[in-house]
C-alpha cells in the first residue's frame, strides 16, 4: 500500500496557492476561480491547468519573499507529521515545488513529492511548467498518471483530487472532493484530522 495525500487544503489547513496569491497577486482572480469551483459534480469550465497559470501570473515577488511570508503562516493540519515519519507519503499537488519543498524540509518532513515547476518569477509574473501525461480518463495533465503502481490510499480535498481518487483503492476525503465523491455514489472514507486517518489505516477499509 502506498498513501498517497493531496497538498493544499489537506495537509495544509488553508489553500497556499489561494493564500499566496491573495497575498502577492490578484485576490479578485481568485474568487472568481473560486465561484467556478462550487459545482460538486461538474467540471470546471476550463482546465486546472488554466487556473494555476493564470492566478500565479498575477504574482510579481520573488520566490523567495513569498516562501519566507507562507513559513510564517501556513498551518498544517493535526497529525501529517507523525503520520509521514511513519509512512513516508508521496505528496501529489497541483501546485509549485518550489512552494512546498521548503515547507517540507522547514518541518522535518521526508516525503516523496510530485508538482509542477515554476520556470521563472520574474517583474512580468510567475511562470509555471505543467508536467506529466495527458490523463486518459478526464484529458487534462491531472494526478492519476502520477499515482504509483499497486494499491494506493489515497488523502485529498478538493477539484485535482476527482480523478486520482476515482483510480485509487482507498480514499480519505472532506470538503470539495467528498461533496463530488456524494453525488456520483462513489466510497470515502470522512477525515478531520490525520490522527484519525492514522487510526483507521490499522482498520481495514
Ligand atoms: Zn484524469
């Protein structure tokens, strides 16, 4: 079994991506990508690949400013630590490397990540590189080509998590994705805290 467990919003309490880019970009870009996002059970109107460009294009500071302000205030939820000592997660995020490693190796984590890149942060806004294969279920680069063979349980929250939990064998959801996960009648288990996705992984499914 490998446990496989989304970045924003899941591990961390608040979305970085929305946090940063409210914080150095265009917060109004945000709600209106946020207002897209509340159908449960339909697709986005364009892609995620589409979302992510756009909002961290609005971004002028230096990468390093924006990873110092997010140290300061990102929060992750109670029970990732001790869990990824245990488990040695792949951590699987829609959003940039460079803005979670740093987190990573401020807390002691060790994980295996896969995210996309950031190319440049330059005066004329950050540019990210979309990595990975078109996925043949939904067509977008989204995470399922990136699961690992074999069994996988796998931990997310949100709209990047639709189609990696679908292939997945095992499934901790809250929020966005256990709405979407509701109304197509597909299994999840509910999670507040990953204390208690600690707890029931001695449990079988
Ligand atoms: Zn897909």
């Amino acid at each position: 079994m490998r446990l496989v467990i989304d970045w924003d919003g899941t591990v961390t309490v608040s979305d970085t991506m929305d946090l940063i880019v409210r914080e150095f970009g265009d917060a109004d870009l945000v709600d209106r990508f946020s207002d897209a996002f509340i159908d449960d059970s339909k697709p986005l109107p364009v892609t995620l690949q589409h979302v992510v460009a756009s909002e961290m294009a609005t971004i002028k500071t230096p990468l390093d400013e924006v990873v110092d302000w997010l140290l300061e205030n990102v929060e992750l939820r109670p029970g990732f630590l001790e869990l990824a000592e245990r488990e040695r997660p792949l951590l699987l995020s829609s959003n940039l490397r460079q803005l979670i490693q740093p987190l990573l190796d401020h807390f002691g984590v060790e994980a295996d990540l896969l995210a996309n890149e950031l190319v440049s942060d330059g005066e004329s806004g950050w540019r990210v590189h979309f990595g990975g294969e078109i996925c043949p279920v939904c067509g977008e680069r989204c995470k399922r080509p990136k699961l690992p063979p074999g069994e996988v349980v796998y931990v997310g929250n949100g709209y990047s998590d639709r189609c990696p939990a679908l292939a997945s064998s095992r499934v901790f959801a809250r929020c966005g994705l256990a709405r979407y996960l509701d109304t197509i009648g597909s299994p999840y288990e509910p999670f507040g805290d990953f204390h208690q996705i600690a707890a029931a992984l001695e449990r079988p499914a």
